[in-house]
C-alpha cells in the first residue's frame, strides 16, 4: 500500500513540474471560471408580459421531460407545459420585485437586443417595460406582428419590421370618454378605467400609425402603446382549443358546449370574481351577450375592452355633492338619515323607479339602494324579523336597510349597469290609491312561499338583502294604507332579491 501510496505522490509531482508554465495561465482560467459563476447583475429587468426565454442563438429553450414526467425548471421561471418551452414567470399586475429579474449583460440577435437573465437564458427586449426603473417603452410602439411600412398613400415602402420590433411614433396621447377602434387603459386593473388612444390615420379603410417621415403602419400590428397593452373595440374571431361550454359571468353553466377549432366571436374581456387570487379573463360571446367563455380555453389574436365583473351585475352611483346623501322611503319621504360612500368605492344601486311626491306634487326618478346592512347608514337599528302577515303583534316601525331609496337628482351614474326605470311617472302618480286584498294577493304569495326557502344559501349578504325583502313585505300587508305603488314595489323588490341569488352569486374558492 506504501508504494502504491508512493508512486502517486511522484506521479502528482511530475505532473505538476510538467505543467508548471503553465499554472499562470490555469490560474487566470480558474479565475474567469470564478468570475462567470458570480457574475454581478448590471440591475433589474420589469416586465410588461410573461415571454419565451431563448438560448444565445435565439432559439426558445426547450427543456427535456424528467423519465417520471414532468420537467425539472429553474427557479423564478416556469414552462409552457404542452411544448415544455422556458418562460419567465412574473406576477405583471403585482409591486415591482414581483415581475423583475436581474440582468448580467445584453446581446443583439437576429437584429434583436435581448437581456441576458441567470442560467444563460434571453428576454427579448420586447417583453421589458423598465430597465433599472428607466421606462424603455415610452413614446414607442412594441410590434405584435410583422409589419410593412406604408407610406401617406398605402403604397408599401419596401421596409418590413418584425415581430416584436420598438419603434418610435409621432404623435401626442390624449384622453378619451368612450373607447376608439385602437385605445389603451392607464391601468388595466382599475375598476374605473381612464381611456388613452394615440390619433390614427385611416389610409384605404384602415387605421395607420404613424412613424413620421411619411412611414405609417397597421395600427393592428401594433400589442403595445408606452408600455401599455393596445386595445381593440370591436370583434373578434377565437379559437376555441378543447372540448369546453360557456357559463354566465358568475360561471352558472348554459347548455351551450362548444368543440376545439370551432370559431367563435367575442367582444368583451372580463376581470372575473378572483376569491382565490386571478386566475385568467372570460371573453363575452359577441353572439350571446348573457354567455362568457374562459380565456384558457380559446386563442385569441387581439386584445379586447375591459371591464371588471362587478360592472356587468351592479350599478354604481355618487354623491353629486360631500361623501353622503339622504335617504327616502317607497313614498317618496325624507328618512331623515344619510349613507355614506365607502372611502375606496362608490354606492351601490339595483332598481331605478318613479315614486309619487306628494309634497311636491310630481313623480321623481330614484335609485334603490343595494345595502346589506347599517354600516354606512347614519344612526341607524336593525331590521325586524320578518312575520307573519296576520300576526297580532302590534308593529313597531323599524328601518329596512335593503328597501331605501336615493334621488337620481342628488347622485351621478359611475359605472356599472345602465339601469331603466321600472314604471312610468304616470303609473307612480295612478298607483296612489290604497290597495285592495285583491291588489295584494301575488305579494302573499311571494311571502308566505319565500320564508323558507334560501335559508341554507352561502351567501350571507344576499341573505340579508332577501331577508330585508320579506320584512318589507311583512309590513306591507300589514298596512291597511298601503298604496298600490308600495304593493308594487314590494313584489318587484323580493324578485329581485331572488333573482339576485343566481346573478350576484360568485365562486366560492377551495
């Protein structure tokens, strides 16, 4: 063993008076090598879209599947499962350190600058909106297509920009009150979106941007405007990808079952209830305006208006004046209480109506305000439990916060459904008399078969909102001076309550 032990001692001193003139050299290489492996950053990349990475050629990095599938991916990136190719995987609508990477360097290929991330892995520079919190994008165009330059009579220059090409335009920004053919949000998460559009020309029924110079391209070809996603008010064409159906905004499913490579149109996208964080959009059926399908389910070229889920079920309204406003009740009375705005949203209202003012002698336009509860309500008591019609308990006036009502003249419309009205002004003014027995039969009805039904509902506000329903029917029938309009009211106010539980309804989560 001595010897064994040895003759390897020699042999490593022989190799190493060998390579001695040559130990500088390795020195320097193992010092490079040392360097490589702990690259400093030169800062950070922000995205504007999650994107392919690509190796130095170019080419999208394809990693190989594990022999128990699946796939073994680096940290801070995730892969497309159906091709296993690379791809960034930051939260675009978080804070900053969400959807940034750290840079070691930049490289052109094909043409293209890219930004070299950790594993040697590039992102063109299309997919960046910052690099070290410096705006690459502003006053410039991101291509989504190939595009050819035209010139100011729709004549083909000859030029031709690739996919994913920046490129400067002329032109200011302006603001708009309703979308254009091609428009951009300042925040696509903003429930009350402000409209952005950068003038177009139209040159042969198309709508050109223009690059100066007399060079204008397809404002189709065009994904962003200043870093922000560009916007098409019209219709398009999807693919649909598998087997799937198509369900209400509130994923209450139709009949309707559609099959892959069926094409179909839509003309809405929708930021959906998220109770367990986002998780994609629902496009709206051009076709079938009550029907939504999910965007992981269809290919879709072009990015369409956006609304939030709450604008297609609710209405939303405010103060025309201070963050308060009076309350009235079904005859058109001054409460003499006041609900308060939420600090960060508007109030909420579901029905429009005319209501008989006696002390004005006129029919006036209110709202019906969507109130769960005393929250916002000035001084308020809780509601009665609802009984029976023909109790003789004696019955004490109790505020019902689901049936008040606001002046249409006292707020603004915001956002949301447009409501109409339910009745005319001169419907309000013949519905004054008191009502007969026979008036108040289909209330009854609606009464005594509503009390126990939605008792086992998981949604406790529209419980409230059902139970305030009952209670104002309660004490409806039992006033022998209730109008017609009031029956009226009563009975369109517990339908609407009940059809409430199938539109306002959400996904629950896990």
């Amino acid at each position: 063993m001595m010897k064994l032990i040895k003759k390897i001692g020699i042999g490593l001193t022989a190799t190493i008076m060998v390579l001695s003139p040559l130990l500088p050299n390795l020195s320097q290489m193992q010092t490079v090598l040392a360097t490589k492996k702990k690259a400093k950053a030169k800062g950070k990349v922000t995205l504007l879209k999650n994107d392919y990475v690509y190796d130095k050629l170019g080419h999208k990095i394809k990693l190989k599947q594990l022999p128990g599938g699946g796939y073994k991916v680096p940290v801070n990136f995730t892969i497309d499962s159906k091709k296993g190719f690379v791809t960034t995987d930051a939260d675009i609508n978080d804070d900053e350190m969400a959807n940034s990477y750290s840079y070691y360097g930049t490289k052109k290929i094909n043409g293209q600058k890219y930004y070299q991330l950790a594993n040697h892995y590039y992102l063109n520079e299309a997919a960046v909106l910052l690099q070290n919190k410096h705006n690459t994008k502003k006053n410039k165009l991101v291509l989504g297509h190939n595009s050819i330059v035209y010139n100011q009579n729709g004549t083909a220059t000859g030029k031709k920009l690739p996919k994913n090409a920046i490129v400067a335009y002329q032109g200011k920004i302006k603001a708009a009150k309703k979308e254009p053919k091609y428009f951009f949000y300042e925040d696509d998460w903003a429930r009350h979106l402000q409209i952005k559009y950068l003038p177009t020309r139209q040159i042969k029924k198309k709508q050109y941007y223009s690059l100066g110079r007399g060079h204008y391209i397809n404002a189709a070809n065009v994904s962003y405007i200043n870093g922000h996603v560009a916007r098409y008010h019209g219709t398009a064409t999807a693919t649909v990808l598998h087997k799937t159906y198509t369900t209400s905004v509130n994923y209450v499913a139709f009949k309707h079952n559609l099959k892959p490579g069926q094409k179909i149109k839509v003309d809405l996208t929708v930021i959906p209830y998220a109770d367990d964080g986002f998780a994609g959009y629902l496009y709206r059926l051009h076709d079938h305006h009550q029907e939504y399908i999910d965007q992981s389910s269809i290919s879709l070229g072009k990015n369409l208006p956006i609304v939030n889920y709450e604008d297609l079920i609710y209405t939303f309204v405010r103060p025309l004046s201070g963050d308060s406003v009076e309350l009235y009740d079904t005859t058109g009375a001054a409460i003499n209480k006041k609900i308060q705005k939420p600090k960060y949203g508007d109030l909420t209202v579901d029905g429009l109506m005319y209501l008989w003012v006696p002390s004005e002698n006129k029919a006036e336009l209110f709202y019906h305000c969507l109130n769960y509860d005393d929250q916002s309500v000035f001084d308020d008591q809780l509601p009665a439990a609802p009984e029976e019609p023909d109790s003789d308990k004696p019955t004490k006036k109790k505020l019902v916060y689901g049936n008040n009502l606001l002046k249409a003249s006292d707020v603004k419309y915001i956002s949301g459904l447009k409501l109409k009205p339910i009745n005319s002004a001169k419907e309000a003014e013949n519905d004054q008399k008191v009502a007969s027995e026979a008036d108040k039969q289909e209330l009854v009805q609606l009464f005594n078969d509503g009390k126990n039904k939605y008792t086992n509902s998981p949604y406790s506000d529209l419980l409230v909102n059902y139970g305030c329903a009952l209670v104002n029917a309660s004490l409806v029938l039992r006033n022998n001076k209730a109008t017609v309009a009031q029956v009226k009211e009563a009975v369109w106010y517990i339908k609407t309550t009940i059809t409430q539980f199938r539109t306002m309804s959400y996904p629950l989560g896990d």
